[in-house]
C-alpha cells in the first residue's frame, strides 16, 4: 500500500490553518463532486478529497499524521510501524464511512461506527443542556517488568489543539497512572473524568490508556506467555549442561536436554505474566557454533571432527 499525502491531495501547506483546510476541501469537494463534475475519475477524486479532509480537519488525527509523515512521501511503499500511534489522545468520535486501506491501518475499522453513535444520540442521555462530555482513548507504551509488580508511572500523552491563530499545537499534559501487577496487552485502564469536560451538569468524560508493552532486547509477549532465544554452545547440549537465563524477575537456571535442536522450545511454567494462573516463560533455543579464529581453536575442531564423525546429512542420502 502506498503512503498518501493529505496535504497535496487538498493543495494545501502543512502550516495551513484549519480554516484553511476547511476552505480547500469545500472547493475541491465542488469540483469533483459527481453530480456536476466533468472531470475523469471525478468519483474516486472526490473520495479521496473527502478522505483527505477526514482527517486533518480533526486536530487529534491530524497532528498523529503529521507525526507518522516525517518520513515518508507520496507514493512510497508504506507500512504504519508499530505503537505508531503511542501517546496520541484521541476522543469518541469518529470518522464517516468506509476509506481506503491506508486511512483504516492508521485509524481503524471501527470509525464509521462511532460516529453513527455519535449522529444518533448528539446531545447525550443528558440532554442539549447538560451532555456528558466524550471519552476519550490513548494507547501507552509500559515496560514488560511494569506487569510483574503493581507500579505508579507517570504517563505523557499529546492533546492537539487549535491555537487563536487557526493553526494546530500539540500540548502535552502528564498523568500518574497507576499500573496493576499482571496488567496484559492490549488491557484498558479507566481514568475516571480525564476525558473531556461535560456541559452544564453533565458528567466529564472518561480516559481509557490501552496498554502495549515497549519492544525489548529479547523478550516477546504472547498475552500472558513471555518468549526470548536462548543462545547455546554445542556442547552444552551435548553435555546435558544448566546454563543461566534472563526472566523479568531474575535469572534462573535451565537446563539443556541432551539432542536438543535449534529451535526447540523449553517450558518454564508460571513465570510469565502473573495472573491467576500465570503464563510461562518460553526459551527458544539458538545453537550456536563459536567462530575458530585462532589456529589453537582450528585445531580443537579438527580434534572433534575425528572423534566425532558423525554424518548429519546422512538421512540425505549423501
């Protein structure tokens, strides 16, 4: 799928205000309209008009594109990284019907469903005079550890706003947010009345933080299940030997089954996301043979292959 540049599907600068944008969309939108547009591919133009105006007519999804565009430009080969979207607070509300591929790996699938919850009930169950005000969401990258023990973090999110100049700001604030032990991913965190702020006697909004845990140097999360390689010499297989491992809370001991494989998974139960019942810890064992740079070391592998002349493409026939 190829990165789409929103800024030149509406002919407008980057720095444009928001009116602006509001301006370009209405133009264009009127002549690419279908009804009245003489223009080839008049229907797919005005989709891509309206697609375009989706977003950066909202300052929230607005500043996360402008953020994710840094690197890229139109027409290249693109692929949303992961957590792309980590510290970004979002509202509710949502978009309008079905976009293109690119626009729904960016913002979702659930978009034009929010917003037709939205267009049913606007003034809330409260009414015109005291709505309750919309939640809103982020997602908040945590350390793998934060989930072995109940922890207080301090958590910044971006909220975009629009200035007196018409032009979008990031202003960021910052919340203590407490993080449960055995918290998983993908588990939101309700903050009550950090949403927005409700009109008249209406309740505030809520914040929901999904949580995502930040990549680490070699551990993996499978919901409660934690998995790493584990690098290991020849002959600690074939020594049957116990070597060290790493696990978020300690290092342990493990021991290597004889005729053990590249590949092959050991087992170490209970020690992954605590819970209930706990996930495991899931070792995928790397053999790895140790480069000869010595002649001393050349030597010693010349020794091993005379005593061990085993052929393991034997079953190869050759």
């Amino acid at each position: 799928m190829d990165y789409k540049d929103y800024y030149q599907t509406l002919k407008v600068d980057k720095q444009a205000t928001q009116d602006e944008v509001k301006r370009a969309y209405r133009k264009l939108a009127r002549k690419y309209h279908p009804d009245v547009s003489k223009e080839q591919n008049a229907e797919a133009l005005f989709k891509e008009v309206g697609e375009a105006y989706e977003v950066l007519k909202d300052p929230e999804k607005r500043a996360a594109y402008d953020q994710l565009g840094m690197n890229w430009q139109a027409g290249q080969q693109f692929e949303a990284p992961p957590n792309w979207d980590a510290g970004f607070e979002f509202s509710g509300d949502g978009g309008a019907a079905a976009f293109s591929d690119f626009f729904e790996s960016l913002f979702g699938r659930d978009q034009a469903t929010q917003n037709a919850q939205s267009r049913a009930n606007p003034n809330g169950p409260f009414g015109a005079s005291h709505t309750h005000a919309e939640d809103h969401h982020a997602k908040v990258l945590i350390d793998i550890d934060d989930a072995y023990h109940s922890t207080t973090r301090t958590i910044t999110l971006q909220a975009p706003e629009i200035d007196s100049t018409g032009h979008l700001v990031n202003k960021q604030r910052s919340l203590r947010v407490k993080i449960p032990k055995g918290v998983k991913q993908g588990q939101k965190i309700r903050l009550a009345g950090q949403g927005s702020s409700g009109l008249g006697k209406g309740t505030a909004g809520d914040l929901y933080l999904e949580i995502e845990f930040a990549p680490h140097a070699f551990y993996r999360v499978d919901g409660k299940d934690i998995y790493l390689d584990l690098p290991v010499t020849p002959w600690e297989v074939a020594l049957n030997r116990k070597v060290k491992m790493p696990t978020p809370t300690g290092t342990i001991d493990v021991r290597i089954p004889k005729h053990a494989k590249t590949g092959q998974k050991l087992r170490i139960k209970g020690k992954g996301i605590p819970a209930k019942q706990p996930g495991d810890i899931y070792a995928m064992l790397q053999i790895i043979v140790p480069e000869a740079k010595t002649d001393e070391q050349k030597a010693l592998y010349e020794k091993m292959e005379q005593a061990l002349p085993d052929n393991p493409r034997s079953a190869m026939g050759v």
